[in-house]
C-alpha cells in the first residue's frame, strides 16, 4: 500500500553534511509515524531518529544527538534528515520506515512500510 522512496545519499568529506529526502505515496501520509535507519554489512539495522505524526515528538540515538535532525513536511508527504558533522563511522545504508500508527517506536519490528535505501558513504 504505502511506498517509500529515499533520495539525498552520496560521497560526501568527514566534517560535511547531507540532506536525506523520504517521498511516502499510497496512504495518508500525517496518520504515519515515521523513522530512519541505517545498516552497514554484517551488522544489525540501528534506528537513527524517529518523529511522530506531526513532526512535534523526536526521538535520536545517541550517536545522532546534536548531529542529525529529522523533520516531515505532511503536505508534500516527504520525511527528511539533516546531517551534520559527518563522520567515517556514519557510512551505511539509510532506510526510512513508515509505522501504521501515530506515535514514534525506537524498534525496527515496529514498522510497517520500507524503502530501498540510499547509500551514504563519508570518506575520511
């Protein structure tokens, strides 16, 4: 039902910034909770920040805290996050995530909806 699209990933210098882009389609899109993640090989998916209907109730993990913002604009159905002060470390795939419901989980299992990903990869 829901379809989500990520756009914004690339190569980008440690110390820099990146804007990712999230479309949603196929769903009211303010009933959505929504979420990034990231994953690198080998490794497990890790919840990067999350807002809840509106756009008024985040939530970041702690390696995104004062670095990463996430952000909704209902009226073009798009999520964003903003990402500062890149580091080596914060090279993976981003997925954004839609959950049928109104409020924020900091669980992958939680979500309903996935993207494809977009790669960022920060050199050093």
């Amino acid at each position: 039902q829901v379809q989500l699209v990520e756009s914004g990933g690339g190569l980008v210098q440690a110390g820099g910034s990146l804007r990712l882009s999230c479309a949603a389609s196929g769903g009211t899109f303010s009933n959505y909770a929504m979420a990034w993640f990231r994953q690198v090989p080998g490794k497990a998916r890790e919840i990067v920040a999350a807002l809840n209907w509106s756009g008024g109730n985040t939530y970041y993990a702690n390696f995104a805290k004062g670095r990463f913002t996430i952000s909704r604009d209902n009226a073009k159905n798009t999520v964003y996050l903003q990402m500062n002060s890149l580091r080596a470390e914060d090279t993976a795939i981003y997925y954004c995530a839609a959950r049928n419901a109104l409020h924020w989980r900091a669980d992958d299992a939680a979500y309903n909806y996935w993207g494809r990903g977009t790669q960022v990869t920060v050199s050093s």
